[in-house]
C-alpha cells in the first residue's frame, strides 16, 4: 500500500479492533495486538498478496521500534527501589537463577533437541529466559500478594531475572569491537549521571506546557539506543537500565509516566505489537505443533529447575515455592522483543519466530491459569477485615459529597 | 431468623433490587446488613504495571462510588450497610465472604443473561446457589 494514511488508518484500525477484544476478553491490549497482526497478516497476505499490512515499511518500523523502546524504558521504571532494598539477596538469588537456568537450559533443548544452529538457539535461550513483571502484578494486585513481603519479593526477582534477559539480549549477539568499549563507558557514565542530573533538571525547567520532560526522556532514549545500535548491541537495553536509573525519581512522577504511557499505548506499542504478531507464521505453527510445545515445556521445565531449589532456600515451603515458580516462569513482553530482535538481524527464521512467539505467548497464561488453579498458597493471602472495608471505602465519601 | 443478611452488590439492576431486599428485611427483622463487591475486570496478561494499576485504579474508584450509593440508600431507610469490597473471582469471593462472615441470608441479583450463555458459561446466581453456605435468595 502506497499511501501513508491509508495505511495508518488500517493500523490504528486493527489497533482498535484489538482494543475491542481486549475488553470484550479481558485480556490485555498488547495480546490482543499480536493475535490481531497475526489473522490480519494472513487474511490480507492471502487477499492482496505481497507486503500485505506493510510491516516492513520504513516508518511503521520505527513507530514499532519506538514503541519496544519505551515499553522497555517504563517497565524499567516501574521498579520499585524501597521493595528491592529490603529483598535485594532473595530477589537477586532468585531472580538470576530464573534467568540463567532457562537461558542455558532451553538453548541447549534447541540445539540438541530441535537441532537450531548455534545463534539461533542461544536466541530461544534468551526469549525463553524472560518473566513478566506485568502479567505477575496483575495476579499479585488481583489476589492482594501485592502488599505482602511474599508478593513483593517474587515482583523484585521479575525485576532481576528480566534485567538477565535484556543484558543477554544486548551483549550475546554483540561483536565485541572497540564500539562495544565505548557504549560500554559512554553507557556507564549516563547511567551513573541521569538520577543526579533528571530530577534537578526537572525542578528547574519542567511542569510546562512544552512537555520538556517527554522530551528529555526520548533524547536520551534514542540517543543511548543509536549508541547501543552503533555498537552492535539493542537498544532495549539502555533503556531497561535508564528506567531502573530514574525508578525512584522520575518513575515516581506519575503525571509524567502517565503522559508518556499514553503516547506508547495509544500510538507507539500497537505498531509494535501487531507488526509483532504479523511477522508469525501460522501455516508453520500448524505444520510443527511439537515444536512450539518442546519449546513451551523447555521454558517450564528450565524455570523449575533454577528457580524452585532457590526458592526453597529462602523458605518458601507449603505451595508458596511452586507459586513463586509459576509466577517467574510467566513472559511477554521481553520474549516477544528478544525474538523480534532475532528476526530483524536475521538470527532466526520465521518459523522459527512463529514457534517462539507461540511458546511466549503460551508462557503468559498457562503458568497463572495453574498457579491460580492448583498452587495457591492460601495461608500467605493477607485478610481484610470489615473495619478495613469500611475505611477503604471512604475517602471517596469526602470527595464526592 | 436472619440475623446477618448479605448482599452480593455489583451496581447491576439485579443487585440494586436485591439491595432494596435487604434494605427492607433489615428494617423489619432488625437485620445486620453487608454487601460484598467483586472487582474482576482486571486486564490479564498485560505488558506493564502502569497499565494494570491506572485499570485498577479507576475499578477503585468505581466501586467506592457504589458502594457508597449503597450506603447513602440504605441509611435513607434507617439500615446501616456494612461494605466490602474484594478483588478475585465473584462466585469465589462471594461464596467465601459469606462463609468467613457465617451469614444467614445471600441476597444476589438476576442477571438474565442469553440462554446460550447460561448453558455454555453457567449463571453467576446458579453457581452462587450451587456454593453458598447459606440460604439464597434471588432478587429480580
């Protein structure tokens, strides 16, 4: 399709469309978003053949890149430095054993199982390393874990487990040249600088009109995610480590994040996701179902194995430790980046893409549907009283009346 | 014989007339009147806690509202209207809420879905009926 608009609208059409089942379903946009790329890919590859939704057009790849880069900086943000300082050695215990294992363990179940090449079974390690800190907050906040010691220390090893993966992500496939040295320092000095220098900039000249803030925070997004593609490495990971940077200061700015979250769910992140979910390959996931399933048990199996003996080790006993498990053995966001990164530099197929993608996206509900269903630790689930019903019910008294 | 009386409240015209139920055994029996509200329109599956919070948030916001329509229309009839508000699955919420609180009477509404849905998905009330501890009844 040769005309610009005609093709935003069909995007912001699709987008709309994924909106709508995700209310109807309940389920979150972003999933909605892949399914929709998916059906729409294939409806109108087989309708009008060629580019099909156009997903390889220079501009709805950089809306789509855009969209992965702030997803990735307010997931980053969203860590929560007090909960982290009070867990920091289970979270970090935990949270790398829920990387590590999975990483190492489902590379080599594609490499010796499904017989990938070297490059792109360290990619499904990678892909497959991931956890969800959202589809995890959603069931902690839904059952109350939130506000429990328990809740939060499974929250802040997401956060750890996620940091491995984007770490993973941008170093693995890296050339190590001199480039690499100079993100490396360049990297090193803004992370080290942007806590100190954001906020006082902030107080100085934000709080306008002008948005000053959205657009200091996308300069240095883009500019450290040029630097990070200069050297051959992914722009998703500076911005992970300058959201967790400006956790406790700009993170805490919820009128900025939620501007900003605005702009990425309302324009940036449905371009990425249904670009996502165009790129899968549904005649290869029919023709291979065992396939997205080795890949599927691979990420269960590896999770369980790293992450259930670390728990135990903190105490966790009675169901709480293989809750814990299932909840780090969810993943979306980041399994879904790490394999579009790998179709993008050609690392893996398309088929190969579809199988990860399926087995990611497996990963966000089959894990909870069965922590939920059968491993519930009951015991651990906090108890409101009426009396505290009562005053959670009335704030809204005063303000309303 | 109804001492403690429970409404399963969710602002729908079912619920709204099973509250006005309550109201009035309440006020004749001398009752002690609760409601229980289930927030379950969480979005599953998201890609950020920001997405799930502002969500939350407004459901929040939603439910303090209601409930406090609830109260006002019950103090309107002399009844002092204990609230609850949970999040989770409502027939799980509810069914546990009235066990925990060991009441009497579960007031609920009628929702009237299709009869499709109900063979397929179950009503809320059939399972409601199905589970609770203690007598059911359904107002329309």
């Amino acid at each position: 399709m040769d005309n610009t608009w005609f093709l935003a609208a069909l995007w912001v059409g699709l987008a709309l469309v994924a909106t709508l089942f995700a209310i109807w379903f309940r389920i979150s946009t972003a999933l909605s978003e892949i399914v929709v790329g998916t059906v729409a890919q294939l409806i109108i590859g087989v309708a009008i053949g060629g580019a099909g939704l156009g997903a390889q057009t220079p501009w709805v790849g950089f809306l789509a890149g855009t969209g992965a880069i702030v997803l990735t900086f307010l997931a980053g943000a969203e860590l929560d430095p007090a909960i982290f300082r009070t867990k920091w050695k289970e979270a970090t215990v935990v949270g790398l054993a829920g990387f590590f294992a999975p990483f190492l363990g489902s590379a080599a179940i594609a490499y010796y199982v499904l017989g990938w090449a070297l490059m792109p079974s360290w990619l499904a390690g990678v892909a497959l390393s991931t956890t969800s800190v959202a589809v995890v907050y959603a069931v902690m906040l839904e059952l109350g874990f939130n506000t429990t010691q328990y809740g939060k220390a499974i929250l802040a090893a997401c956060f750890i487990n996620d940091l491995g993966t984007v770490i993973a992500l941008g170093l693995i496939f890296a050339p190590f040249t001199i480039r690499t040295v100079v993100f490396v320092g360049v990297s090193a000095v803004v992370f080290g600088a942007l806590p100190f220098i954001t906020p006082r900039f902030f107080r100085r000249y934000g709080g306008r009109v002008s948005e000053l803030e959205a657009k200091f925070i996308l300069l240095a997004l883009f500019g450290m995610g040029g630097l990070a593609l200069w050297a051959g490495s992914e722009p998703v990971l500076p911005a992970y480590i300058i959201g967790m940077v400006l956790a406790g200061t700009v993170g805490k700015d919820h009128v900025l994040i939620r501007r900003l979250r605005t702009l990425t769910f309302g324009l940036l992140t449905p371009f990425y996701f249904i670009r996502a979910g165009s790129f899968v390959s549904v005649p290869a996931l029919v023709a291979a179902p065992s396939v997205f399933s080795i890949l599927f048990l691979a990420k269960m199996v590896t999770k369980m194995a790293g992450v259930f003996p670390s728990v135990r080790v903190f105490g966790h006993r009675n169901g709480a430790d293989v809750y814990y498990t299932l909840m780090m053995s969810t993943g979306l966001t980041f399994g879904t980046i790490s394999a579009l990164f790998g179709l993008n530099h050609g690392i893996i197929t398309s088929a190969q893409y579809s199988y990860l993608v399926a087995a990611v996206i497996g990963s966000a509900v089959i894990p909870t549907v069965i922590a939920n269903a059968w491993f519930m630790p009951r015991h651990l689930l906090p108890t409101p009283t009426i009396e505290q019903d009562e005053i959670a019910a009335r704030p809204s008294d005063a303000a309303s009346s | 014989m109804f001492r403690k009386v429970l409404v399963a409240y969710d602002g729908s015209d079912g619920a709204k007339a099973a509250l006005r139920v309550g109201v009035g055994l309440a006020k004749s029996l001398g009752s002690e009147l609760h409601s229980i509200s289930v927030e379950e329109h969480l979005p599953h599956y998201a890609v950020s806690v920001g997405e799930i919070q502002e969500a939350k948030d407004r459901v929040d916001e939603y439910f303090r509202i209601l409930t406090k329509e609830a109260r006002d229309q019950a103090a309107l009839n002399g009844v002092e209207l204990q609230t609850a508000i949970r999040q989770g699955h409502e027939v799980e919420m509810i069914v546990n809420y009235a066990k925990e609180g060991a009441f009497d009477l579960l007031l609920a509404g009628y929702h009237g879905h299709s009869r499709i849905f109900e063979r397929v998905m179950g009503s809320t009330a059939q399972s409601i009926i199905r589970l609770s501890p203690c007598s059911v009844l359904l107002a329309k």
